[in-house]
C-alpha cells in the first residue's frame, strides 16, 4: 500500500506543476493581453474608452513575471546539466553544487 502512496504522491506534484506551468503561465500572458488593450483604450475596448496607464503597466509586470518563470526554467534545465541545482536559501535563486 506505501507503493500506492508514493506513486500518488508523485502524481500529485506532477499534476501540480503541470497545472501551473501547463495553464498558468499561458493565463498570466492572457490577462497581460488584457491588460494591455485595457491601457490602449480607444479601438482596443468595446466601450472605446480612454487609454488607461494603469492598464498597460500591470500588463508589463505580468509580461515580466511570464519571462522570469520561463528563464528560470532554462537556467534550471542547464544547471541539471552541469551537476548543479539552483537554490532558493536566499530571496533570489543562486545555482549552487548539489
């Protein structure tokens, strides 16, 4: 039964994972779609509101956010391959010795 136990364990943080890289990300660039035609106004808008500033800065922090995951995901792919791992002890990630 502990096989059983391991294996769903495993699924879980598959399924977790995949959930957010899969459809996270992919939903974070959406709404930085989003965001950017609510600070473009005008044509953009069904309402053809004013541009909003607002608008178009969220849509560049989440455009940040999509890029440092996806570089993140890069760096962790090359550090596997050179024997290393990267770390997290500190607020910023570092790629240390495993």
């Amino acid at each position: 039964m502990s096989n059983l136990g391991f294996a769903l364990e495993g699924a879980w943080k598959v399924l977790l994972a995949g959930l957010i890289l899969g459809a996270g990300l992919p939903a974070v660039f959406a709404l930085g779609i989003r965001s950017m035609a609510f600070g473009a106004g005008g044509d953009a808008e069904v309402d053809h509101a004013a541009p909003h500033p607002v608008g178009r800065l969220v849509a560049y922090v989440l455009f940040a956010v999509v890029v440092l995951v996806a570089l993140l995901g890069i760096t962790y792919i090359v550090a596997s391959g050179f024997g290393k791992t990267i770390s997290f002890e500190h607020v910023y990630p570092a790629i240390v010795d495993k």
